[in-house]
C-alpha cells in the first residue's frame, strides 16, 4: 500500500506476485514478489519477480525475472537491501536449510550469485552501511527458537566475509549475540541493536545492544 497524503489515504501496489517485500534507494522502491502459476503451487519453488516503482506511484516501470541461482531447488525471492536503484540484493531459498545471496547491480538485466558464508544456515538479514561496509546475519532454528546464530561484514560487496559474532545453543557465545534469531537495526556511529525473539516465550521480544564499534 503508499499513501501520498500522509496517511491518510491508501492504494493497493500493483504487483505481479505474493508475498512482496521491498527496499527504498533514492526515489525507488524496489518489490520482490512470488509468482507462481497456480495457487495450488508450491510457494518455496516458484520464481519470483523485482519490480521497480517510482516513489509513490502504484504500477512498475520495470519489472524482471530473478534466476534460479540458488544452492537448492527452491525460489521463494526475498529482498534484503538496495544500496541505489540499480543495484538490488537478495535472498533465494529464505526460511529453507541453505539460502543463497544473489545480487544484480543493473536493475535486474543480469544476476550473480554472492559468497555465502552461512554455509547450513539460513540468511536472515542484510545491512549495508553508508561507508559500504556490509552486515549480514544468519540463523538456524535448533528448537523453542534457540540454535545457531552468526554475525559477519564485508568491505568488499559481499566477495569475502569476516566473523564478528556467533553463538550455538550450549556453547559460549562469541560476542554475546545469543543463540537466538536477532533482528538488527543501525543506531548510528557503529551501533548496533537487535531485537531478541526470548527462547522461552517466542511471542515476546527484548530490545538489546549488541555491538557498539562493530
């Protein structure tokens, strides 16, 4: 839905599929959606598309398959970030045992596949800082919302990873991320703030900081 008002009113966004997420860079709003041919599909195995909007307008000015890339037989496209409209990052496979990162920096004309330094785990989130440094977070669930937690950046667009943090459920964590999910959000100056899913009650979040000059 956008509102040119404020809020006060809203129109439904044209999309060509389900199941939309969506990035803003500059005056672009960039939307991966499934698109499966029947609704008796398998969401996880169908394609999906990225469709290009400009701010505030309901219909794409450019829309373009995303290939089947990914490590396994799934699609299941989602956004994780747009730097600048040309240039779109995404996850193929999110929520299956391996997912794979997939970039295009020509608005969708051509894909790449990225490293993945999750390996078994599953990418859970993507932040790319003003500097171009890059944030990625990926997580396993090993039961009652515990298990593998990873943290890793890269100064390279994604072409070599480093470690910050990881945590496993019984084993000492590395930078006291936890072994839980964490949502991350930027706080400016190097801060980092993650929202914790609570291992006993996964209705109920905690708002923590986790890093600070990571």
């Amino acid at each position: 839905m956008v509102s040119n008002d404020g809020g006060l009113t809203w129109t439904k966004v044209d999309t060509p599929g389900t199941e939309e997420s969506f990035a803003l860079a500059g005056r672009t709003m960039s939307v991966v959606s499934d698109v499966c041919p029947t609704r008796r599909s398998a969401v996880w195995r169908c394609p999906s598309d990225l469709s290009q909007y400009a701010v505030g307008a309901t219909r794409a000015f450019r829309t373009a398959i995303i290939p089947a890339l990914g490590v396994g037989p799934w699609r299941a496209g989602y956004i994780l970030a747009s730097p600048i409209p040309s240039t779109v990052i995404v996850v193929e496979g999110r929520g299956m045992q391996r997912s794979s990162l997939l970039e295009t920096t020509n608005a969708g004309a051509s894909w790449s596949r990225l490293s993945d330094p999750c390996e078994q785990l599953n990418i859970n989130q993507l932040l790319v800082e003003k500097g171009g440094r890059w944030l990625l977070s990926c997580f396993q669930g090993g039961g009652m919302n515990q298990g593998d937690s990873e943290l890793w950046d890269s100064f390279d667009g994604g072409g070599s990873w480093s470690i910050e943090a990881h945590a496993s459920e019984g084993v000492r964590s590395v930078g006291g991320i936890g072994d839980v999910s964490n949502t991350l959000y930027q706080g400016g100056s190097g801060i980092l703030f993650a929202a914790l899913v609570a291992p006993r009650a996964a209705s109920s979040t905690a708002a923590t900081a986790v890093a600070s000059g990571v």
